[in-house]
C-alpha cells in the first residue's frame, strides 16, 4: 500500500470505516479517521482501538483495505 493510497482512504469524505489487512495475516480496523495517526514520511501508522490499544503499522505490509459499512447505516 502506498502512503497516498492510506491518505486518500482516510481522507474520504464521507469516511468509511476499512479495515487494513496485513501481510502476517493481521487484520486492523480503521473505525474514524480521528483514530489513526501517520509520521511525518507516511510510512508508518497508529493505530487506536476502542479499548485504547494501539496498533503500530508500516504501510509496506498492508495487503489490502476491506471498506465497511458505518454501524449506524443499517
């Protein structure tokens, strides 16, 4: 995954949930754009989950985005 591939799907407006998989076969959800945070070159990602782990992520070994539907869009 690229960086500008990252920025532009949390950038999406309306933003959608996604969530990232990983070469190890980790898969992370992105629930807001507020809950990931990029350094300065891109490459590397936080993660926050709603139980206030975090996820430390370098975007090299990104696979695939699975975009999700918002829970309230039923």
């Amino acid at each position: 995954m690229t960086v500008e591939q990252f920025r532009n799907a949390l950038r999406a407006q309306p933003f959608r949930p996604f969530v990232m998989h990983l070469a190890d076969g980790r898969a992370i959800p992105v629930q807001h754009p507020e809950l990931a945070v990029s350094t300065s070159t891109g490459r590397t990602t936080i993660v926050v989950q709603p139980d206030d782990t975090l996820n430390i992520i370098d975007l090299l070994l990104v696979t695939d985005l699975e975009y999700r539907e918002p829970a309230d869009a039923a």
